[in-house]
C-alpha cells in the first residue's frame, strides 16, 4: 500500500517490478485489500485488456499509520544491531537471494 500511496493508479505489473515481486504475488495481495476495503481495481483507461489498483479513500488514510507502525518496528527489531552490522545483513541476504535465484517476496 505504501508503494501505491502517491500514484493515481498503477498497473499491477509496474507495482510487482517496483517492489520486487512477481504479477501473481502483487495479484494474491490485492485480492486481500481489495476484500478489507483498502484498495480497488479499475479498468486501465490507457489498457483497455488492463487493470489498475489504486487505494481507497480508507487505504489512503491509513498509510501514515501503518507505516509509521512498520518504521518504529524496523527501528525496533534492528536496534540491537549496529550500522555495520545492518548493512552486512543486508548483502548477505541480497546475496542469499540472489544464489537462489530468489525473484519473488513471500506474501503469505
């Protein structure tokens, strides 16, 4: 939802690539919001075989919330490491995916 915060309406396939995820992952996602209310497909003006998502007004309104509760979880969980020691995480597990061949986000 954060990804979709400042864009009118994206396609789902530009959303996956933004984030990193496959179509289906992005696709399993939305049904999720679409079913809370928090985000809505629509037909793709400049696609008409297209989607878009867009958020809800209620999705809009919730993003300052929850990504204030996901920054404070981060800070949380990671504090006990050191800068260094974040950035290191972060390459091994780049590199991790990477050697597997990992190209899609768990969403489930």
């Amino acid at each position: 939802m954060r990804a979709m915060y400042d864009e009118e309406a994206v396609a789902p396939s530009a959303l996956a690539e933004k984030m990193g995820m496959t179509k289906g992952a992005i696709s399993k996602l939305a049904d999720r919001l679409v079913e809370k209310g928090l985000v809505e497909r629509s037909s793709n003006p400049e696609d008409r075989r297209g989607l878009s998502l867009c958020l809800t007004p209620e999705g809009h309104r919730k993003i300052p919330r929850l990504a204030k509760l996901a920054d404070q979880n981060d800070a949380e969980n990671f504090a006990v490491l050191t800068t260094d020691e974040r950035e290191s995480l972060d390459r091994i597990l780049k590199a991790f995916a990477q050697r597997r061949g990992l190209k899609t986000t768990p969403v489930d």
